[in-house]
C-alpha cells in the first residue's frame, strides 16, 4: 500500500515523524540525487539524515 503526505518545513523530520507515528510503517523508501560529497557538506542531506536517525529500515535508491 502507498500511503502520500504534503508537508513543509524540515523535510527530513517530516519524513521520521510520518514514518514512526501511527503510520507504523516497515520501512522507508527514499531518493538519492547523487551529490557529490563536497556539495552534501554544504547542503546536506535529507536522505542521509533519514538513515541517521531512522529506528526503521531505510532504502535509498538512485
């Protein structure tokens, strides 16, 4: 089942909170652009925060 959600703010919060709260969701399944580690130093990196702090399984995909 696809469960989708609009949200604002911090991207990466907003995706553990939807995923961990009643949801119960298994697992995460999020996108990677593929920066390179220079730019993610400056930007970061939603997705390597989703894996961080994530107490579920989290797939990246490119």
């Amino acid at each position: 089942m696809f469960n989708g959600k609009i949200a604002r703010g911090e991207i990466g919060y907003n995706i553990i909170e939807f995923a961990h709260g009643r949801n119960n969701f298994d697992m995460i399944v999020i996108g990677s652009r593929g920066r390179s580690s220079t730019k993610e130093m400056f930007f970061g990196s939603i997705s390597n925060y989703v894996i961080h702090t994530s107490k579920i399984s989290v797939v990246i995909v490119k």
